[in-house]
C-alpha cells in the first residue's frame, strides 16, 4: 500500500525498513517517526483497511513497551470504535507488557481536530470523560501531537481523579 512494490503483506519488506522507529523524547511526550514520513499512513485511519496499516505502525509501540523496564497503566485516548477499529486502542494494545485501561477515557465531544488551528481546538475542547480507576499513575497513547491540547485537556480531568500522567506515547510529534 506504500510503494508500487508486490508483497502480500500491507507494507513490503523495504518500506518497513524506511518506516523503523527512532526514539524522540520532547518534555513528556515520547515519538518514534517524523510526521512527514508516516503523514500518508496515519490518513488510513478514517478508512475501514486503516487497522492493517496502524497494526504495522504500532510495532513502534511494542518495542518502547518491551524496552522500559516497568509496566505501565496505559490509557489509550478517546479509543471510540470507528469503522470496525480504535486506532489508539490499536497503539495502546501493542503494549504487551502492560496495563491497558481501554474504553476509560472519551471525549463527549465529537468534533474533528484534523486541520483545524490552535484557536479552533481551544474553542472546541474535548471534554473528556474518565471512567477508569482512580490514584493511578499512567501514560497516554495517542497517534499524533499537534498543539498538545488534547493531551493537556486529558491531564486536567485525569487529575481530577487523582491519576497521574508519567509521560505520552504516540507515532508524531508535530511540535
Ligand atoms: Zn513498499
């Protein structure tokens, strides 16, 4: 799906080369690929086939998850089935080692982030809902940071419950 190469797998042998994961940390937020190299791959998430592709990409997730030597209380965010699939329900599952607190944390706010301006997202917050234990310490998985509004909104109600965010986790960093 990536190059006009065969492979029956959804991304050949030598596109996987060019998509191996790098570690970038920036403040809490931990990224493994520069948007630019996966910008086209992440789109497939408003598509039905998009899971195959975030499957691949969440390889990323599973090396960090094996490399840090705890395990973690991981909270995908907003993890809403959308066309038969959670993308960062499919990130967070690739953490093997550690706790997954799906379906805990959602916006009740359905608008769409994708292009919008700082002043757009901050004027539309999310308005998030946590339904997951309380007095926790735990990491949010999210595909892409762009303004960091959606993970500092996270924070604030998290908070509220006496849940501490160690860190994020995502594909991109667009900061
Ligand atoms: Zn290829």
């Amino acid at each position: 799906m990536v190059c006009d190469g065969f492979s029956v797998n959804h991304i050949c042998k030598s596109c996987k080369r060019l998509l191996k994961p790098e570690f970038i940390k920036k403040d809490d937020v931990i990224s493994f690929y520069k948007y630019e190299n996966i910008e086209f791959l992440i789109k497939y998430k408003y598509e039905k086939f998009g899971s195959f592709i975030f499957k691949e990409l969440a390889t990323s997730f599973s090396l960090f998850s094996k490399k840090y030597p705890h395990k973690l209380n991981v909270i995908p965010i907003d993890d809403k089935i959308d066309k038969g699939y959670s993308h960062t329900a499919i990130l967070a599952n690739a953490m093997k080692k550690d706790k997954k607190l799906f379906s805990t944390l959602h916006s009740t706010n359905n608008i769409k982030y994708a292009g919008k301006s700082l002043e757009f997202r901050l004027n539309n917050p999310r308005e998030f809902k946590y339904f997951g234990p309380k007095g926790i310490d735990v990491v949010l998985v999210d595909d892409i940071v762009t303004t960091k509004t959606t993970l500092k909104e996270a924070k604030e109600v998290l908070k509220k419950h006496n849940v501490n965010v160690l860190f994020s986790v995502v594909l991109a960093d667009l900061r």
